[in-house]
C-alpha cells in the first residue's frame, strides 16, 4: 500500500485534483509466537513486542529456550523482553504451588548485559492470599553458557505464586539498554516435600496467534493479541471499494478496555509519532464515516503535517452525532508545504462505541489546468459495474481525449473525440472486464487536462 494512490497520482498526474490516500482496501495477516501459560511482550506490542521476548533453539533441556532482550522500539522507544504470570502491580499470584513450603526457585540462565544493565527473575509466593516469600533477584555482566541459579524463596506455606523474568529493571521504570539480553530454561521450586516445574518450566510450548491490520498501519489490534475480538477490523459495510476500516471500543476478558484507534504512524509515548513521507500540497481533505456512539461519546480523526520534524498544519474533527449511513465529512487546508503527514482516528473512550471510516482523500489544486474550460465533467453510475457514463460540458471548441487509468498508471483505455465545439457532451465506456477497486479518468482538452475518480464495485 504506503498511500499507493497518492504517490501514483501525484507523480504521473501532477495536474490531478484529487487523490485517494485511504481506501482501506488493503491488509495484512500478522502472526507472533506467544508463550503458553504466560503474558510477554507479544501480547502488548504485537510484532515489535515478539522481537524482545521468542523463542530460541538454544536450550539446556528439550528443544527451546526463552530469550529475552531490551530492543528499540520503532517510536524510539526502548521494549524490555519479559515473562509474567500473575500481576505484580497487585500482586496477584498466576499459578498454583502444590509442594506446600518452598526453600527455593532453580533453573538455569546465560545472560550479556551491557554496563549499567541488569535482568533478573521474580518469584513471590502467597498463602491464603497473603505474602509468604520470595522477592526480586537480579544479575549483572555476562555469563556465556548455561549457569544454574538458585535463589532464596523462604516460604513456610504457599499455595500460588507470582512469577516472571525480564532484562532491564522494569519494577522500577528502567526497561533495560537495547542489546542486553537474558536465556531462562528448565525453572522448578524446590521445598522440604519435593520440588514441582512451574508452568510451561522449559519453554517448549508457544501458540502462534494471528490478526489482520490495515496495511501500513498500526492499531489497537497490538494491544489485544489473543483476545477472541479485536477492536480493529476490516468491514464489508464500505463506501467505495470491497472494505473499510472499523474501530470499536471494546472491553476483554479481565475488564480492561481496548482501544480502537489506529494511525498511519505509530503509538509512542508521546501518541501518534512517525507518519509517512508527504509532499504535496492539498487544498482540503474529506473522507465518509459512520458512527455509532454510546453514552455521548466522541470519535475522532486528526491529521497533522510536519516539515522537518516541525508542525505545519493540524486539521481534523470530532465526531459525535450518530450517522446510520455513510457521510461526507471535509475540511479545508490552508497552503502548507510539509514532507510527512500523520493520521490518526479514535472510535471513543465508552465501550461499545463504533465508528467506521472510508476513503481519506486530499483534494489538490488542478496545477496546470487551473484555467480548464471544462464547466462540468460527471461520471455515473460511480460506483460503475459494466458500464460507465461520461457527461461533460466544454465553453469552446477544441480538441477532446479521453483516457482510463487504474490505479498503477495503466491505461485501460483511451478514446480521442477529435475537435469539439462549445456544448455538453455524452460518451460510455465498457468496465465490465474491469476489477473491482478504483481507477481514473484523465480528460484532456486541448493542452489542459482534468483526472477525476470513479469506483467498479
């Protein structure tokens, strides 16, 4: 995708005066492997999160290992590679401790940790719900093959526990050096009674899980891996085309709220950063949305523009009222002359909220044929299916062509009309062979031309 329609338009038609950025027509099948019984960076940042948390066949007993590494995320970013099981904001434990009291948690790890780095493992204990042992352990340095650990967990009694692994320091905000990296294999609890395998204790088991997003696109889908629904989705309810994008604000298993929002950039700690190369100079900007709102809640869309890292232009709207129907909403803009745009759309902060959006256009000065003669050019049907209907209406005599173009460039077909004189013209074309999708047509009148859109549905 990367605005395919924009960029094609803007180099071979420099006179257009209009141009599709958004179609959402276009998506992509991600997959990340996530590890069974536990929670890692997969399940919150997608595929950038799977680069900091995999798999390897390295291992010290079975097939596999878990590695975990600080790695720079594409905001800038840096993403610390972890396992959890268990919440230890709350404290809560993730698994059960069937071996009664625990003297101790074992396994083995190799580690290379930058200077002023650190990784370690979390191990805390509880007993009818109340603390019983364990604590934070870390480790420095490097260690280049496999290493038995053995840490202190000193609880009389436990029934459940709290456990994971991570690089950095992350219980106090410092999510490691992008470079370090820590191995974990073969993890048991050992006490008086025995020793048990934690869940999952040598890493063997990964589930790959897949998901769909608009293509060139980031969205909320990255936070809700695994979640039966996703807030995101392609839906066949579209304006033009075969899909359109459809944002929902959605609740998961646990009562967390999932966001639906997506930008064409990505989600840094600052919002919507990055966006894509952009150097025309549009004079407005629509698109068709519907919107589903609950408990007055508010959708949004915003476009910003940038010129060496600088804002040149915020534009954009809130969305409130309920539309059954797809609507056009616009918005002039003022002369810029930027070289990246972001955008970003919000389905709202109430659960339930759904709001669907379709094709993000940039309107463009007509450039060379700003003195075009031609009072009215209208295609019809549009969408068209087998046939599509041309009327136009020319002040003066002159020479008349007429071309179609999909949306690479190539002509489809081209019609010359010879010398016309001043009046309103008809003429249809047979798009029965075309695909679906969008196409142009370039209307050229003597030296001045005129590109317009249409759809075959």
């Amino acid at each position: 995708m990367k605005k395919l329609l924009l960029s094609i338009s803007t180099l071979i038609f420099g006179f257009s005066s209009y141009a599709q950025y958004e179609g959402f027509e276009n998506w992509t099948l991600n997959s990340v492997q996530t590890l069974d019984d536990y929670n890692t960076p997969a399940n919150d940042r997608g595929i950038e999160g799977a680069l900091a948390s995999y798999p390897v066949a390295d291992p010290f007993v079975g097939m596999l290992s878990i590695k975990l590494e600080s790695v720079l995320g594409s905001a800038g970013d840096t993403i610390f590679g972890y396992f959890i099981d268990g919440d230890p904001d709350s404290q809560s434990p993730g698994q059960q401790v069937t071996i009664g009291a625990v003297d101790s948690i074992v396994g083995w790890y190799k580690y290379n940790l930058l200077p002023g780095d650190s990784a370690g493992i979390l191990c805390m204990t509880t007993f009818l719900s109340s603390p019983s042992g364990g604590g934070v352990y870390y480790v420095t340095g490097s260690q280049a093959t496999w290493k038995r650990f053995a840490y202190y967990v000193g609880a009389p009694a436990a029934d459940s526990l709290l456990l994971g692994g991570f690089v950095g320091d992350p219980l106090n905000n410092f999510y490691g050096i992008p470079g370090s990296w820590i191995q974990f294999d073969n993890i048991q609890l050992k006490g008086p009674s025995g020793s048990m395998n934690v869940l999952n204790y040598s890493f063997e088991n990964w589930s790959p899980v897949s998901w769909e997003e608009p293509t060139g696109w980031m969205t909320g889908n990255v936070w809700s891996i695994g979640e039966p629904v996703m807030p995101i989705v392609k839906t066949t309810d579209k304006h033009y085309g075969n899909y359109a994008l459809q944002l929902s604000t959605i609740q998961n298993a646990q009562g967390d709220t999932l966001w639906g929002a997506a930008t064409n950039g990505v989600w840094g700690q600052n919002g919507s950063e990055g966006g894509e190369p952009f150097s025309g100079s549009p004079i407005s900007v629509e698109c068709y949305y519907k919107y589903a709102p609950v408990s007055g809640d508010n959708a949004s869309l915003g476009i910003q523009f940038k010129q060496g890292g600088i804002i040149v232009g915020n534009y954009g709207n809130g969305f409130s009222n309920t539309t059954s129907s797809y609507t056009l909403w616009s918005q002039a803009i003022t002369p810029i002359t930027p070289d990246s745009v972001i955008i970003s759309v919000w389905a709202g902060n109430q659960i339930g909220s759904q709001f669907k959006i379709d094709d993000i256009n940039f309107i463009f000065p007509v450039g060379i044929a700003e003195g075009l003669t031609v009072e009215r050019l209208v295609a019809y049907p549009n969408p068209a299916s087998d046939v599509l209907k041309l009327k136009f209406t020319i002040e003066n005599e002159n020479e008349v062509s007429i071309r179609l173009i999909d949306a690479l460039g190539k002509e489809l077909t081209t019609r010359s009309l010879g010398s016309l004189s001043a009046g309103t013209y008809r003429e249809s074309f047979n798009t029965s062979n075309f695909s679906s999708g969008v196409y142009f047509i370039e209307f050229t009148l003597g030296n001045e031309k005129l590109v317009k859109r249409f759809a075959i549905k």
